[in-house]
C-alpha cells in the first residue's frame, strides 16, 4: 500500500498510496508505517500530495504513528489539498503536525533541525 523514498540520511518519505484515506484503509496503513518506526525509521514525512480525501480514521491513523515515534524523532505531513488542509484544521490537527508545501521542503526543514 504504502510507497517510500529515503532523503538524507534519516528521513524517509512516505506515499499512503491511495487516493482515500479512509476506516477502509486506515488500519493497513497505520501498521505498514508502524513496521518502518519498528525497524529504525524515525524521522518519516508523509506525503499527502495523492490523497483527495482524508476521514477521522486517517487522521486517527496518522495520530497513531506520531504517538508510535514519541520523542526518538519527528513525523511531518506535506502535500495537502485544500479538503484535506480543511480536514486538519476542523479537528485541530494543524497545531499537532507541521505542514510543508512539499516532500522537498519538508526534507530540508527536518534536515535542518536535525
């Protein structure tokens, strides 16, 4: 499901692989990016630049994995359309995740407080 790319020497990128990210989803996606957490990855960017849609289950997803790096590294989300960005914003999750125009800025911000 899940699509990654290593940028620097700790940071991978991550692509849900779906245009929904829904309770349908959701779950599969929360255990494949915990198996990364789980086998070292500590400073992941997700990249929501495919996803059109995002429920309280995604979000609940992504939550998830942030409670699962707690604090041995950083999780940050880029890509995010204005349906999503409205989604983040109605459930207060603008003020937990840092939001990046894209995987590249993403990159070199997390790059740069590492």
């Amino acid at each position: 499901m899940i699509h990654t790319s290593k940028h620097a020497p700790h940071i991978i990128a991550v692509r849900p692989g779906v245009e929904r990210l829904t309770a349908v989803n959701s779950k599969a996606f929360k255990e494949e990016v915990v198996a990364l957490i789980e086998d070292g990855a500590s400073h992941l960017v997700i990249d929501f630049a495919e996803v059109s849609f995002l429920d309280s289950s995604g979000l609940g997803a992504l939550t998830g994995v942030l409670k699962r790096i707690g604090h041995r590294g950083d999780l940050v989300v880029c890509g995010l359309n204005s349906d999503v960005t409205q989604m983040f914003k109605i459930c207060r999750m603008d003020r937990v995740f840092k939001s990046y125009r894209d995987v590249d800025a993403a990159v070199l911000a997390m790059s740069e407080s590492l």
